[in-house]
C-alpha cells in the first residue's frame, strides 16, 4: 500500500482554495502532494512548492510541462491524479490535458468554463479510462448524507417543496484590487457568464438535488448586479420545479451584509420535513406533521451507514468544512485504489460528484443566466448549451 500521488495547477502562495484542497487530501493520510504547477510564473511556482517542502524539479513553470514530464516518470514515481483549483476559463483545458495524459482528476466547481466544455469533457472521459471528482464540498457532510437518507427511506414522504438559500456578504461593495480571490469571480474572461450563481449558487443546486435525489426541470430566474459598475449577477432568486412535481426556490447572494457563508437547506414533504445548515452542520432538523421536531445529531443514535462513515469524531466533537471536504478526497481515493485492483469501488467510495454533477452544475448556470435575461417566466432546464 502507497499513498496516492497528487499533482496541483493552481494554488500557489496565498490562494485559499488551493490551501483547503491540500488539507482535505493530507487528513487521511491517504494521499501525498509530490509535484505541482503552481502558478503561471516559473519562479513563483517553485517558491510555492517549496513552502510546501517540495523539491525543485517537481515544481513546474506550467501545467502543460507537468503532464508532460510526470507522464514519463516510472509508474510508481509519478502522480497519479491532479487537483484542479484554478480560476474557471482553466477548468476544461487542465482537465482536458490530464485525461489525455492517464491522471485522474478532482476539479474545483464549476467543473468548466461553459456547458459546452463540460459535455466535451464528458465526452474525454468517456474515451479515456481514468476518474474523475468534483469538489461540491456541502454533500461531504454526515448529517447531509443522513438527510438523503431519510428521504430516500420516506421518512418524509413524497418531496414536495425544497428552499435552499446560500447568502454571502462578502463582495457587498467594489473590492480593493488586492482581494484576488474576489477580482477573478468578478471577471467574466476568469469566472464565466456568473458570480454569485457560478460560484455559490451552483452548490445550492447541487445540494437540493444532491439531498432530495430529485433532478430540476424547469426554473424562473431573476439576477442582478447591484453594485454599480458590476458585469456580473452577486445576487440572484429562483424558482425551481423538480422531475417528482415538488416546486422549489433557491437564493443566492454575495451582497447579504453580515451573512458569513449561510448555506442552509429545508426540504418538506407528505408527512415530515428536513432542516440542516452548514452553520450547525452536526444538526439535523426532522419534522414531523403530528409530532414535536426532533433535532438529530450526529453520532448519537443508529443513523444511515453513508452518514455514520462520513464521521470522524465521537458525538459531540464539531465536524466542520474541512473534514466534508476530506471526505470527498478519501472516497475519491479508494476510488482511485479499487481502479487500479480492478475491483469496483463499495456505495461509500462511490459516493463522490463526477461528471453528471458536472454537466448539471454548468448547465444550471447557464439555464439561470438565460432566463434571467427573458421575459418568459418558465424555462425547461435544458444540457444544450444556450449559445447553440
């Protein structure tokens, strides 16, 4: 047994999703960080590798010389899969090139630039025999996983209704130009046709479709810019209707003065409902329509075996953002092991977003932006890409 071997493009000296990525894959002790390209300028790579205790000559001046130079090295040498956490116009042709070089992938959301690169992706993929991961962090969560559980067990009875809401109050005014984390999600050449749906409403999205094991399809959107000079939506309201006949809504907004990151999900259906919040992420609210509610947390009680092997900790002992992002790395990595033993991977190692997740992910952004810009209130959630 070795740890698997993981590359990065993107992520160098002072990006934050860069640092959580590598967090999340080194808490398990299941995957090592051997190699990396780091940033668009050579010497600031190898300065970012070398924080990281890497040597020189796995540092390298650009992903396209990594995959190059990894895929010559022995087999037990190079790595095995690439982290993706680049700004989105990156996504698809890092992706791109990995797939064809044999690395497996785990991209940062959204999984591409455009929907049109997402199908191609998929399209790759298909081609090509490796793995692929996307890191929609929220469905690494125990209590999220006992949400769909229960629903899936009909506990509630037949979804009906599902509200989601994900306010942010980060970008509520223009950012000093120092904030790269907010100038490239407010650029349309780095982020795409989105900012707050790109960026966090595609979570909220995936969560509802993620826990209620529903898919959209139809949505009503309306988007905005409020601050002024803004090319991008930081605030957004949507009505959804589910593939079961359940409607719903999602909000989404980076203007919410003093929200921090308040994603939080309701689902109701015939009988009871469900409330989780990744504020209180060891919480989860069940509602009865005869009974009093009944708060269930976690690793108290008997709880689904998807939860229960999501948890880290005794009961009582808060797990947060970083573990649910681990735990999409370590289930992604026995992934990877079952792969390579040529065995299928067990219901926990397969529970991980792929390129579904992907294709879906981008489509609702681009469904959302277009029918927020028509005057037509439904609009068929559609995997054609809108400029076609």
């Amino acid at each position: 047994m070795q740890k698997i071997r993981m590359g990065m493009v993107g992520g160098g000296q002072g990006a934050f999703i860069g640092a959580v990525h590598r967090m999340a894959a080194n808490l398990d002790g299941q995957i090592e960080l051997v190699c990396g390209a780091f940033s668009s300028t050579a010497e600031r790579s190898k300065q970012s590798g070398r924080a990281l205790f890497l040597d020189d000559s796995r540092c390298y001046s650009s992903y396209q010389e990594m995959f190059e130079v990894e895929s010559k090295l022995p087999a037990d040498k190079r790595m095995q899969l690439v982290a993706i956490v680049t700004p989105n116009h990156l996504h698809f042709p890092v992706a791109k090139m990995a797939i064809e070089h044999g690395f497996h992938v785990m991209s940062d959301k959204p999984a591409t630039f455009t929907l049109e690169e997402a199908l191609a992706l998929e399209e790759i993929l298909n081609a090509h025999d490796v793995l692929y991961g996307l890191t929609h962090t929220y469905t690494g969560y125990p209590m999220v996983k006992e949400a769909k559980a229960l629903i899936n067990a009909g506990k509630i009875g037949k979804v009906r209704k599902i509200v989601v809401e994900y306010p942010q109050g980060w970008l509520a005014e223009a950012p000093d130009q120092s904030n790269k984390q907010a100038i490239w999600r407010l650029d349309p050449k780095q982020a795409g046709i989105s900012c707050c749906m790109g960026d966090i409403g595609v979570h909220a999205a995936n969560l509802a479709e993620y826990v209620s094991s529903l898919e959209i399809i139809e949505l009503c959107a309306d988007l905005v810019a409020t601050v002024e000079n803004r090319e991008l939506d930081d605030d957004g309201t949507v009505l959804l209707k589910f593939n079961n006949g359940a409607r719903g809504v999602l909000m989404a907004s980076q203007i919410s003065v003093g929200e921090e990151n308040n994603l939080k999900i309701r689902v109701y259906g015939e009988t009871g409902g469900l409330e989780w919040s990744q504020q209180e992420p060891n919480s989860l609210i069940l509602k009865d329509l005869h009974e009093p509610n009944q708060i269930l947390r976690a690793g108290i009680g008997q709880q689904s075996e998807l939860a229960t092997a999501n948890m880290r900790t005794p009961a009582g002992h808060p797990e947060g953002y970083l573990e649910a992002f681990a735990n999409i790395y370590r289930n992604f990595a026995q992934q990877i092991r079952a792969f390579e033993e040529k065995q299928t991977p067990d219901e926990i190692a397969q529970d991980v977003p792929g390129i579904k997740e992907a294709v879906r992910g981008m489509a609702f952004i681009e469904n959302v932006v277009a029918a927020s810009q028509s005057n037509e209130k439904w609009h068929t959630f559609s995997i054609a890409p809108t400029n076609k």
